[in-house]
C-alpha cells in the first residue's frame, strides 16, 4: 500500500518515467499480489516467493530498458547506466 501512496506525488512531479518511479511501479504491482494470494488461502511464503520473483523479473527489465535508453537516446549519455553499452 505504501509504494502504491507514493506513486501519487511521483506521478504529480513527472517523475513516474525514471529509474526510481519505475521501481516504484514495480514494487506496488508485485506487492499487489501478496493480498490476492492471502484471500485465495494460498500460503504466505509461496506468495512471497511469488511476489520477489515478479519484483526481481520486471526490476531486471526496467535495468535493461534503462541501459538501451542510455546507449542510444542522446539525453541519456550521461545516465549510470551508460557502463553497459558496448563500444
């Protein structure tokens, strides 16, 4: 619930398209699960297992879509993740 409150004033600021906006979506969607999980009766560990596999797997696309961006957007150059293009 709490990531799901700050990505309210995240979205007001323009800053839902950063690296840590995107996070944040992620982290309130795979959190989402927890509750849904919880009213089928499914076991908590496994819907926390569920729920870091989901964090884990979209937080890695958001890094791989973050570096793209820095390789070839010219704003982007100086971004952290420019160590990740190639030459």
């Amino acid at each position: 619930m709490a990531a799901a409150a700050l990505l309210i004033p995240t979205a007001l600021l323009g800053k839902q398209k950063t690296l840590p906006g995107e996070f944040l979506v992620v982290t309130a969607f795979a959190t989402l699960l927890l509750p849904v999980a919880s009213a089928s009766g499914a076991h908590p560990l496994k819907a926390g297992l569920a729920a870091a596999v989901w964090w884990l797997s979209f937080g890695l696309g958001t890094l791989e879509v973050h570096a793209i961006k820095a390789r070839f957007k010219e704003s982007a150059r100086q971004q952290w993740t420019r160590w990740g293009r190639a030459p």
